[in-house]
C-alpha cells in the first residue's frame, strides 16, 4: 500500500452511553464553568431535551443563561446575537443541546468569543489564532456528527451562500452521546438527519482526501446506518436508535478529518437559497452524485455497495457498485425522503447560478472525479427529473 503523508487528531472527548447527557454539570465544572450559555432551539427546550442538562447545571451550583435564537441552516446574524448575549451574561463555556444548526451555532459565538469581530473574518480554513470557548455538545438528531467535526457552517444572509469555519481549534472539547434522546424524535427529522449521516460516511470514504483512518470509520459507519435507519424511523427502539446515534457521531468522526463532497456542495447550494433542511438536501443528491462518481474509483464504490448489504460476490464491479446506488434509493424511499420536484419554491430556472454556487465550494476538489460548474448542472438536472 502507498499512502501520501497525513495527520489524524480528535480534539473531542466522546462520552457515549444511555444517560451520559445528565453529566453536563460535573463535565462543566471540570471545564472552570461560572457560567454557561445553553444553546439550543425552541423545539428542543420544548421537547424537554435541556431539561436534564438544566437540572445537572442546578446540582453543580453553575449559573446558566439559554440562548434559543436557533434555526435551520444557521445564520451569521443569530452566531452574533449569541455572542453578545453569552458576552454579556460573562458566559466562559458553552453547551449546545440539539442538532447541527445548535451546535454550529454555538460553534460560531465560541469563535467571536475567543477571536472578536465578524462571523466572516474566521470563516476559511484553520484560520483560528486559539481554541474556541470550551464547548459541550449534546447531540439531539442522529444526523449532523457536528458534536465531533472540527467545523461550523454558517449561512451570510447577505449573499445567501453557506460559509465554513473550518478548524481543530472550533471542534467540541466533549461530547455528551446519549442514544436515548432520540426514542422521542419525530419520524420525518430521524429519516433526514438518518440519511445526513449516510451521506456523510459515504462522502467521507470516497471523497480524494480520504485516509486509513477514517476509512475505518466511514466503512462502519455506513454498515450500522442501513442496518438500523428503518427501524429507527418506524419503531424506534433503544438498539436501533443506539446503532444511530453510533453511526452519526462515527460518520462525524469520518467526514470531518477527511472531507465531504459534491452530494454537500449541491445540498449546501440548495440550502442557501432555499433553506431546504440539509438533511432533505443531502438525500436529494446522494444517489445521483454517487452514480456518477463511480468511475473515479470503482472499487471503493463496489465497498460501499457491500457495506450496504449489497451481494457483491462475483458481479461486474460497475454492476455491483449501480446496486448500491439502488440500496441508497430504496432506503430514502422507504424512509420518506421527498422527491426534489415535489418540494416547494425550488426551480429548474435557478440550476445555472446553483451550479456555479455548487463548483465554488470548499469541498469540490475533494470529489472523487472532477466536477465542474456543467457537471453539476447535468447533475441538478437528473436529480430533478429522478
């Protein structure tokens, strides 16, 4: 085997386990927690998902403020009222309780906190001067891995274009993990953020800067989302929702210290001037795109296709890696994933100016076959039309 040269770090301490969420006071404390910013949206608190994190913020004796000015594909606007909220309550660590918009977020207000001025002036990569504000996220889908990346993405409401703050210094210092937070979660969010987290594992594997180590992860991380996403979404149980919740934070693991790929770029597109939710988005793309990246490298391809339950034993390569293509279309079928033509507001008129949006992301170069501003129009067009 030859390998190029490359580097594997994890700067978050993963607590995993039924109950761990009811840990964050003591693991604040350990942290020199005076006083936390709560971040998390309407619907979470609404859900009770704070509750035990308030509750163990309580027993700790740490003061706490909430901060729930959180949406889907979070805003620049919403990082800095975070952040004048966390600075004027003195906040020196932060809690994230949710999805990835939550934890982005929160993300976000712990770099301004460290590093002052714009949401902009820090999106890049590793462009950070020191670590963010410590940080603990409590992942509430099984979707995004943010609990774990090294990264945040940030819609500018300006131009309607999704940024990235891309930096070991903006990951987690823990994650709380907790596989029973999601025995409540609606249907419609497990099936999205489900296939968030295949989309992630598949990218991460095949995408051009891949490397051994999270390889292993991806791999995995695609044998335990198809084993356990359908179950997850029509009968939730504890063991399926622990395969999930597995496979999202080890998906996480695979895409954030290797790459994403054109499935992100489109979906990134599509979010920033629709606001489609980036799970929807991702599922939209991810077969068209991983059909048209086979030839870039078969065999890696074939791989998935096995570790998507395909029988890949004595078949043409080209046929064996189409079949997982298939196994990615049946189960966002089968998990009611809408079709792109169905959902609303979208038009074919705006492809063109997607497209250009799609080829300008951070992540195109590391699509297994190049992909130009064309390509991704073609592509636009097919996953309209599938």
């Amino acid at each position: 085997m030859t390998l190029s040269t490359y580097s594997f770090s994890l700067p978050t301490r993963i607590e995993f386990g039924e109950g761990v969420v009811k840990t964050a006071g003591e693991e604040a404390k350990a942290l020199g927690a005076t006083k936390v910013l709560l971040v998390a949206d309407k619907g979470v608190i609404g859900a009770g998902l704070t509750k035990p994190v308030e509750e163990s913020l309580d027993a700790a004796g740490i003061a706490y403020e909430l901060y729930d000015q959180i949406v889907p594909n979070p805003r620049d606007v919403h990082v800095e009222e975070g952040y004048r909220a966390a600075k004027d309550a003195g906040a020196d660590v932060l809690i994230a309780v949710g999805g990835g918009s939550s934890m982005d977020t929160a993300k976000g207000i712990g770099t301004l906190l460290t590093h002052g001025g714009s949401v902009q002036d820090w999106c890049g990569f590793q462009l950070l001067e020191r670590p963010i504000t410590p940080l603990i996220c409590v992942p509430t889908t099984a979707g995004t891995g943010s609990e774990v990346t090294p990264f945040a993405v940030i819609t500018d409401t300006t131009t309607h274009v999704k940024l990235n703050i891309f930096d070991p210094k903006a990951a987690a210092a823990v994650a709380l993990v907790d596989p029973s937070v999601l025995l409540n979660l609606p249907s419609h969010i497990m099936a999205s953020t489900g296939v968030d987290a295949l989309t992630h594992a598949v990218e991460a594997y095949t995408c051009n800067v891949a490397n051994p180590h999270t390889d292993a992860y991806a791999i995995y991380a695609i044998d335990l989302i198809i084993k356990n996403l359908r179950k997850a979404v029509a009968a939730p149980d504890i063991e399926s929702c622990t395969g999930m919740m597995l496979g999202s934070t080890i998906a996480g693991i695979a895409f954030g210290y290797a790459d994403v790929a054109a499935v992100h770029c489109m979906a990134e597109a599509l979010g920033g001037r629709y606001d489609t939710p980036h799970g929807v988005a991702n599922a939209l793309f991810l077969p068209t795109v991983t059909e048209f990246n086979i030839p870039a490298d078969i065999k890696k391809h074939v791989e998935v296709a096995r570790a998507l339950g395909v029988n890949t034993d004595g078949k043409n390569p080209e046929a064996a890696a189409m079949e997982g293509v298939e196994a990615i279309r049946s189960l966002c079928e089968d998990v009611g994933i809408p079709k792109m033509k169905d959902l609303p507001d979208i038009n074919p008129d705006d492809f063109p100016a997607l497209a250009e949006a799609s080829e300008q992301n951070v992540s195109t170069p590391s699509n297994p076959r190049e992909v130009t501003a064309k390509d991704y129009l073609y592509l636009f067009k097919k996953a309209y039309e599938s």
